[in-house]
C-alpha cells in the first residue's frame, strides 16, 4: 500500500482539483486497468483516433504509473512522439486481460484515501468525501469518469495500459 500511497499523494499534488470521484477512478484503474472500456477492438481503435484527433500534441511524459504495474498513457504526449493510434490500441487491448486487481484491495484503496483526506491531503473536505463514498459504495464501486471540473482543468486523454 506503500506504493500507492505514494502515487495518490503525488496525483494530489499534480492535479490539484481532483475530486473524490477522480480519486475513486485512480483507485479503479489502478485495480482493474481499462477493460471495462473494451467492447471491441475495432471500437477501441475508432474511439482511439477520434480522442487523438482531438487532443493536441503535447510535452510530457507519455506513461504515467498509477500503481501495481498500470499506466496512463496519455495521447497528447503520444501523439507528439510519433505514437500511431494502432499502437496505441495494441497495448490497450493486450492490457486487458492482465489486471490482477480485487475488491479488497480497491477497498483497502478507499481507506488510504479517507486516511489522507481526513489528514488534510485532498482538496475536497472530509464531509464531501464521505458523501461521495456512501453513493460510490451503495453502487458497488464501479467504474468512473473525472468529474467535470477535472475534465475542464486537466483535458484528460489517455489509455490504461498494463505492459
């Protein structure tokens, strides 16, 4: 748990408006990777081209750790260094069946958060946290997408991938 402590602390500091939900979507991805994007892989290459059309070439790093052996690849990075959508979706796909993650670890996940929340490490408040977490909880903890105030700051556009 270490480690991810240390990559939620540090995605705390990059993005500075996450909320409890783009917490709870690091959380997940980290646990499960993106499978539960794949419908298919001719869709996923689709959908692919169209985020690269639409996210700008960009400086940065193009994986980004998330913990236990999942990255983000971010397609504006991607995009910059000459990465082809079909690459990109090769690694997506072959990803998918190598999350190892579980229910109890993402749990365990949830209650590192609440630990730092309540030691002042989110930019959200105990109270909304724990608002957030009933619902999240009552829902089976599934899969997210960043809230609106992320996707406005930070424009999101990556992969999860599991090399």
């Amino acid at each position: 748990m270490e480690e991810f402590e240390r990559i939620l602390l540090a995605h705390l500091r990059k993005y500075r408006l996450m909320g409890p939900e783009d917490c709870a979507k690091l959380i997940y991805q980290s646990e499960f990777a993106g499978e539960h994007m794949i419908s298919s892989p001719e869709q996923s290459l689709k959908w692919i081209r169209q985020e690269m059309d639409e996210a700008a070439p960009s400086r940065g790093d193009i994986y980004e750790d998330i913990g236990d052996g999942v990255f983000r690849l971010h397609l504006g990075p991607a995009k910059a260094a000459g990465i082809s959508p079909e690459e990109i979706n090769d690694k997506f796909v072959s990803s998918a069946g190598k999350a190892t993650g579980t229910k109890g670890r993402q749990s365990q996940k949830i209650a590192l958060l609440e630990r730092l929340c309540s030691e002042g490490y989110t930019p959200f408040s105990v109270d909304e946290l724990t608002a957030f977490l009933e619902k999240y909880r009552a829902a089976g903890c599934p899969a997210l997408h960043h809230s609106h105030r992320f996707r406005e700051a930070y424009k999101p556009h990556y992969r999860v991938v599991k090399p």
